[in-house]
C-alpha cells in the first residue's frame, strides 16, 4: 500500500516543486521524512502510539524511521500505522545502557530473536566510539546487519565509522547527528565512504538566523544525496518540542536550492528504506 502513496508523493511534489529557488508556501508543503525518531519507554504512559503519530503527522512528518528502548515502543508505533513507521532494531531495552551495550553479550540472542520475529529496515540508533566497534557484541551486530542486508544508524565519533567500514566495506550507515563532527570532516568522510549517509538532528549551529554557514551549504549540496532530517525523540520532553524542531528543519530548507530541498526533505529517506519496501 506505503508503496502507491510513495509514488504519488513523487508526482506531486514534481509538479508542485520545480527547480529552482522554492517559495515559502512550497517550503511549508514539503514532505518530511524523518529518521531519527524514538518511542521509549519512559513516554508510553503520557503519550499513546496513536497520538505519538498523530504529532508527527500534524507537523509534517509523512514518514518516520522509529527505534525505541525497548523494541516494543517501535512495534506499537508500527502496528498503529505501518505504512507511517519504518521499524529500526535498537539493542537497548531500557535506558542507562548507552556505554555498556556494546560489552553486553546477552544483547545478541535478544537481537537474533527480534529480527526472526520481525521485520527492520536497520540496526540502531546505537551509540560507539572508536575501538568499541570491534567488541565481539559490535562484531556480531555488524555480521548480522550483512546476514539481514539492513543499515546501521550509528550515533559515534569518525574513527568508528572507519573501523566498521574495515570490517564491512559494503555497509550502509546512517550516521546519527553527522557524529557531531565538524562540516569538513563530515565532508571528507562521506568522499571516501559512497555509502555513508548523515541525519542532521541536533545539528542547530549549520544555520544561524536564517543563514546556512557556508561550509555546511556547500556540504549539503555536494552530498545533496545523502543528507536526511531528524527530531530525534530521546526523551519525553522532546515530544512537545517537534512544531519547533520542523520549523528550523524548513529553515534549512529554505536556504538551500530547490533540488537540494526535495532531496533531504523526502526523496533520500525513500532511497535509503528502498530494500525494506521492496521486503513488504
């Protein structure tokens, strides 16, 4: 079904957005697909599925790649409206784990249960630094995401991104916040790794008072390709904060070339749950 609504989004924002410089009203029409999205645990009780998407929804979210601590938060969005959600496996099932995780090794069989019980588009969001990407936990999430053919929403500094690059050259990676590393560091790694994309949530410095900084505009349209948004909902609060969050999203947006907009608005969140459509 997602599939037929998926093309007609392509038809209409074709002839609704043409290239060039987009104007405000177009801008505010845009469809926004979001990859960074949580429902954990600890926002079950304030905030139902059904109204968790109905938030995203009313802000202009048309899509949301979801991963939740646990796993059921992502099942529940998904149940309430699997052509909005695209499932991502986190391996933590409750909060605090962050730097442990990857030591953790009853973390795999919990991982192997959920990815034979369900269906994922990715592993992650998942946080790492630097040599942790080669801890036997790391290794088996990495063998598993080659096994399933799935992408890695990684949240870790540059050096980590190489290391799991050594182990699987093919792997397709969504870096988590572009690693919270400076535009031309982000620029050179994603020269060298073809499949390397970036989500830009919390990423606040790129624009200032309407004005993208100039390295990032260049970065932005050079890899126009492989840029998407994210809220990123860690925590309960953060759900009341999505209107403002959308808002500076399409200030982004604005400042960008026509193209460049449709692109990491929607089209590269399509390109990059392609095999995962393809799946259902």
């Amino acid at each position: 079904m997602y599939k037929h609504i998926r093309h007609m989004y392509f038809i209409i924002c074709f002839f609704l957005f043409p290239a060039g410089v987009l104007q405000a009203k177009d801008i505010n029409s845009l469809p926004i697909f979001d990859a960074h999205i949580h429902y954990s645990h600890d926002v079950w009780d304030a905030i139902s599925a059904k109204d968790a998407i109905r938030r995203l929804k009313s802000a202009g979210v048309k899509r949301a790649m979801v991963s939740s601590s646990s796993d059921d938060g992502t099942q529940m969005l998904y149940q309430a409206d699997p052509d909005f959600v695209v499932p991502v496996l986190r391996p933590y099932r409750k909060r605090g784990t962050l730097d442990s995780w990857m030591y953790d090794e009853t973390i795999i069989p919990y991982i192997k249960e959920r990815l034979e019980k369900y269906r994922y588009a990715g592993i992650g969001e998942f946080h790492i630094n630097g040599e942790q990407a080669y801890t036997p936990v790391m290794k088996e999430i990495i063998r598993l995401a080659k096994k399933y053919n799935l992408l890695l929403h990684v949240h870790s500094d540059a050096q980590a991104i190489k290391f799991i690059y050594k182990q699987y050259p093919e792997a397709r990676i969504l870096w988590a916040h572009a690693g919270f590393e400076y535009g031309v560091i982000v620029g050179k790694m994603m020269d060298e790794y073809k499949n390397l994309w970036a989500d830009l949530s919390f990423r606040g410095e790129i624009i200032v008072e309407g004005r993208l900084m100039k390295a990032w505009r260049i970065l932005l349209e050079r890899h126009a390709d492989r840029f998407l948004f994210g809220i990123d909902t860690y925590e309960p609060q953060r759900w009341l904060q999505i209107k403002n969050v959308m808002q500076w999203q399409r200030e982004i947006l604005a400042a960008l070339p026509a193209n460049v907009a449709r692109k990491i608005a929607f089209e590269n969140g399509e390109r990059l749950t392609q095999l995962y459509d393809k799946k259902n």
